[in-house]
C-alpha cells in the first residue's frame, strides 16, 4: 500500500484561500478510507515567485513533479504584475502540454440549495459533463506580427488540430456518453465560419461516431450552442469541444447553475505516463482575494475527483454527498447568498466526511 | 427626393418566412413616413440557386449589388443539403467582406412581455450592445491539412488581425460608448490562452482608450465574460468583439433576453462606399421551418435599423415603439409562449406602425 504521492500547487489569489479546504477534505476522506497521501506543498508556479526569480518554474520542475500521481492545483495568475500570458503559459499550460494531459474534465450540475440564475430549473435538470481537448488547438503561440509598430501592422495567429489530438478526446467523450444512461454527446464546432479546422472537426467526430453507434450526437455551431446552455440546459448529457470552446463552454454551463465557485476540473493523462492535475475551473480572482470569501466547492471537488482518477471511487462519493448536504443546509460563502468564510464552509464539508 | 434602392435577399428556411413579414412592416413605415423604397427581390444567394447552379450566386453579384443603398437579408443555410461553410462563405461572408462591411451591430434588450430566461430580471436591465468585428479575425479559410487521410493527420487554420481592422471597429465601439449614459466599455479577449492575437488585441483596445479617457474600459476573458452574461446581464453596456466571440456573445445575449428570435443585427460599412446588410441573428432554423411558427422580429427590427442607417430615426423608432407594444400584448409566436402564427404576428406589429 504505497502511499500516493500528490504535489500541492496553491498558486495565486485565492487558489492560497481555497487550497486548505481541499486539503482539509482530502485529509478526512483519507483518513476515513484508509487511504495513504504523500502531500508535498510546492511554493512555485505563482506570480510571487515569478517576480523573486524572473520565471514561473525552476528548471527541473518536470523532474520534480514527474514522480508524482497527481497535481493538486489551486489557481495561477496576477495580472496587476504579471502578464497573464506570461503566467499561464510557464505553468498551467505547461503542465497540460508536457505532462500530456489531454482530457479536460469538467462536470456542471444544479444543486440544491443554490440560487439558479436560470429561471424555473431545479436539481436534477442540469447535469452534464464538458469534455475539453488541453493540449492543442487555439491555444498556441504560433503566428506572429508582420510590419510591427506600423500602420500596416498585420498578426497571423494558429491553431494546430492533430489527428492524434482529436481523436483520442472524442473516444474519450465518446467512452463517457456510452456509461451515462442517455448516450447522448453534442459536438461544438464552428464549420460554417471557421473554414478548415471546424469541418475537419466535424468530419473526426463523424467517423469516431461510426464506432459508437449506440451513442445519439449532435453537432452544434459554439454561437447557438452556448445559447442553449441557457435555454435548453436540460437536453446536454455529454458535450465535447475543442480547447477554446471548451474553455468557454466550462465556464458558461456553471454560471447557469449558479456560479463559477463550485465548478471543479480533471485534466487527465489518462494513459497515466503523466500526472493528471485537480483544478477549480475559476481562476485566481483577484477581485475577491484576501477576504477569505472564496467559495471552496470547487477546490475540494477538485481533491474528489482526483481521489476517484487514483481508484478510491467510494472517497469521491462521499466527498461529493457532504457537499450536496451543505450546499443545502448551509453555510454558505457569499457567492451563494451565505455569510460563512472560506475556511466555515470548508470546515462544515470536511466535518461530513 | 431618390429612392433607396433595397435588394431583397430571403435565403433558405425561415429567411424566407420571415422576410414578407420584414417587408410588411418596412412598407408600413414607409408609408407612414413618406420615404421611398425601391425593392429588388434577389432570387439567389440561397440553398435552392446553388443547388441549381452550383454556385451561391452569379458571377455578376457584385456589379447587381453594388449600387444598392441596402440588402436586407433573411438567413442563408441548409445543411443537409449543402454545406453550411459553402453556402455561407458563398453569399453572407462574402457580403460582409467584399462590402467591407465592418461592423456587426447587435443590440441586445429584454423587453415586457417576453418571459425572460434568467431569474428575477426585469426589462431595463439587460439594455445593451454587441459590437462585433466582421471582416477577419478567426473567420478564415486560411491553413490546411498535412499528411491528409493518414495517422499523423494535422490540421493549421490560421486567424488574421490587422491592425486597420481592428483599430477601425475598436473606435466604433468608443464612439458609441461615447453616446450611451454609461459609456462603459467590455473588450472580450483571451489574452491568456491564445498568445499572439489575443494580448495584441488587449494592446490595440488599450491603446484607442488613450483617444477616449471618458469611457470607462473593462477587459474580460471570453470564458468569464459569457458566465457573466448570465449571471450579471446588467452591467454591460457596449462590449466589443473579435469576429469568433462577437459571433458568440450576440447568440449568448439574445437567449439571455428570452429567444434569439428577437436578435437584430446591422452589418455596416460605416464608409457608405458600399452596401450595409441587415439580417436577423437567428440562421435558416431548418428545424422550424415551414410550420409558419418562426419569430418575425428579429427581421422587422433589422429593417427598423436599416432605416435608421438610411437616415430616418423617426421610422426606425416608430418599429421599435410597435415591437414593444406587440411583445407586451401579444400576438406572439410560440417561441414566446404564445400560439400566433409569423404573419400574424407581423400584420400585428404592421399595424400598430
Ligand atoms: C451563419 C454564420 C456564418 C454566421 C456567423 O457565424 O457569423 C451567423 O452565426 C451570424 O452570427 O451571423
Ligand atoms: C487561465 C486560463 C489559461 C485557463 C484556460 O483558458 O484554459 C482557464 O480559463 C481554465 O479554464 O482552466
């Protein structure tokens, strides 16, 4: 029974308020599972490091972090001093791209007990799963700015789509539909503007679809497809999307169900040569740090999904449960209408575990 | 006192529902208001033509079109026939690019009687504007596929920014901006994400706030800025766009206010040196179509807003005044709970002109 070893990233901003409730969760869910973790606190990838040592990441972080399980990862980013380009690209995508994480994970579900911004929904009508490709696509570096500085100035951005890439996160999608009871995937592209990469997109989901015939798909341009999330959100089970659509899509779907604070995310290495990094889909939010007002779902969501990619599917359920009991009953951080801190609402999870 | 000439251009599916009711009303306020209206029905850019001809249009379209004053424009589209990249990079994007059509206005408002999405928001608090780029950007046939057909299959599709481009429709933004009480301004980028285009466009918008200290500047990450649009409607006044994210917040917004069937939009080529083109947000709806139950208001409101661009305010006012009054009143289509059919709630807003 080795212990499983677990890096943990707080980051910047409240990433360093929420990561002590996931960690206080994960702790108790451990200790009532009998599971063995190795934590190693990590103070780099965070913008105070970077404006110490001029970079993000020491240069043996991959060495440092390669041994590990898994990335327990809060949030990166301070744009009042670092760019945030700068602060992602040297650290979370970084760590999506080298350690191959490729799936992007990201479930939305209504709860009771949160206010919906949606009118007339209720628990149970929005739960569905976003299935986010993290490791190519819009987010490049490539291009570059032709007469710079001039009139005349002109700016070439790429994206890149492999067949690799591509197929592999719709078999996963795929996978996932087949195990839910509706089967039902929808596919977001945009082929009737973005004209080569988006049909091709199609054409990869066409064929992957032939192998899972039992499985209903749906293809729907981004535009009216983020207008259903709002209008339709019922009618989503499995949605797959490219990294930028992705993006969007996760933070959008769990805006419909209340807020971004409960949003948690799995960015897998399925194949497991790599560790698999645990986020909460908001970010670092500067607007709200230092007032211990973060909501902590997210995070400590995060931690369950994690225990769940490292076999303790029981300790994720139970994670899961406490945190629909006290979305429920209170307390709640302000974000949902409560007056309870950071550290209240993740006490009161931790202590239903 | 020279008419203005109009080619009318209905399209596929529910463009050509819509449009005779587009045209009723146009006729109405026409009337009313003593302008004259030079109408040519344009047979052509539309799923049928192509499927007869093989093309989208004829080879002389530019030579037809170029002297008109104005196209108003139903939808194009039907995908199950043919390719939506074909048809709409055939007729629509073609419109927009060789007409240099710049802006993509789309105004986006929450009226009485129509039952809004979100919960607990009132008419008067979503009241804004989309303002979108509508020549490049992501919108490109730019790229290709290497190794295609084969394992190591890789696709680049490439975004063009210029700085002309964008310049242009970033000060089309502040100058409205400068117009509204609020003159608050959202610039949507994801400047953290995709690394060249992206914080260059932060750059240019930074750059035009320096022209126009008055307006107040707000830069959001697209993925945060659609949850916003749902959880916070209110606070947005004039947000400005890339042409892949305008086409996303102008789908997003509408559905925000209850259906994209009320959504307008003004393709403007500001210049006058060529024809603007005004066309509902909603596409072909190939899934409605033919049951006479399509929205006609998004149509009539795009007219309201070519006679505005054609210089008659008081016409233009008159159409919105009256889609109010037949929104809070009814007859409406089902979309809107209603059961009236297109025409007759179009012959109700004709009406009240
Ligand atoms: C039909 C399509 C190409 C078009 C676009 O994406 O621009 C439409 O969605 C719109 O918003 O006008
Ligand atoms: C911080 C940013 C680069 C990141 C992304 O866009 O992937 C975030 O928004 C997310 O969704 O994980």
């Amino acid at each position: 029974n080795q212990p499983h070893r677990i890096a943990v990233i707080p980051g910047d901003g409240i990433g360093q308020e929420v990561m002590p409730e996931g960690l206080r969760v994960l702790r108790a869910a451990a200790e009532r599972h009998g599971i063995a973790l190795q934590l190693t606190e990590i103070p780099w990838a965070s913008c105070d490091w970077y404006l110490q040592t001029g970079q993000m990441m020491p240069d043996d972080w991959k060495a440092q972090l390669a041994g590990m399980d898994a990335l327990y990862f809060g949030a990166v980013g301070w744009p009042a001093t670092v760019p945030d380009h700068v602060s992602l690209w040297g650290s979370l995508l970084k760590f999506r791209r080298e350690f191959d994480q490729y799936v992007n994970l990201r479930p939305v579900r209504l709860f009771d007990g949160v206010p919906c911004p949606l009118a007339g929904r209720r628990p149970g009508d929005i739960d569905f799963l976003v299935v986010r490709e993290n490791t190519e696509g819009e987010y490049t570096n490539l291009g570059g700015v032709m007469f710079a500085g001039t009139e005349r100035e002109l700016v070439i951005q790429e994206s890149v789509f492999s067949r690799h890439g591509t197929d592999r996160v719709l078999k996963h999608a795929f996978e996932l539909a087949m195990q839910r009871p509706r089967r039902h995937l929808t596919v977001a592209t945009k082929s009737n503007g973005i004209a080569i990469s988006m049909p091709w997109w199609d054409t990869r989901a066409r064929e992957m679809h032939a192998r899972y015939p039992e499985v209903s798909v749906d293809f729907q341009h981004i535009d009216i497809l983020s207008a259903r999330f709002v209008l339709q959100p019922d009618r989503f089970d499995v949605v797959v999307a490219s990294n930028l659509f992705g993006d969007i899509l996760s933070d959008l779907g769990p805006a419909c169900t209340g807020t971004i604070g409960l949003a948690p995310s799995a960015n897998l290495n399925p194949d497991r040569r790599f560790p698999s990094l645990f986020e909460p889909v908001h970010g670092s939010a500067p607007d709200i740090f230092g007032r211990q007002i973060a909501n902590p779902v997210a995070m400590i969501w995060s931690g369950a999904l994690m225990l769940d990619f490292l076999g303790h599917r029981a300790a994720h359920d139970d994670i899961v449960r406490a945190i629909e009991q006290v979305l429920a009953t209170g307390p709640r951080t302000p974000d949902l209408g409560g007056s309870a801190s950071t550290s209240e609402m993740g006490e009161a999870i931790a202590q239903r575990v």
